[in-house]
C-alpha cells in the first residue's frame, strides 16, 4: 500500500508544468504560445531569460529527484 500511495505522490508532483506556473504567474503569458510551443525549461529559458530558465530547469530536477 505504501508502495502506491509513493508512486501516485511521484506522478502528482512530476505533471506539475513548472514552467507554465512560472511564465503565467510573474510574466501573464502563456509559455507554450512562445518559441517552440514546448512547455520546458528549454523553451522557458528561450523566452524568459537565463534566470527563469534555470530556476524552471532546477525545479525539474527536483520534481524527479525527491520521489
């Protein structure tokens, strides 16, 4: 039981789009509409700039890490 309840707290935290939560929260857009259309740290530093790119992309890491 344990078991699943980890794998479903894993999936909940890995479909969070940090990068559409960052770029509608401090910026009123909406990232996939910009650049590529892809809704990832790539693209966010594409668009956004180094700074948002990289706290996105660490955000990430840590999605898949802590699980």
């Amino acid at each position: 039981m344990q078991e699943i309840l980890l794998v479903l707290c894993a999936y909940c935290l890995g479909s969070i789009p940090t990068s559409v939560w960052v770029s509608k929260g401090f910026f009123g857009i909406d990232i996939r509409d910009y650049g590529s259309g892809n809704a990832g740290a790539t693209n966010t530093f594409r668009i956004l700039g180094p700074r948002w790119g990289s706290f996105v992309m660490i955000c990430d890491v840590l999605k898949g890490f802590f699980p």
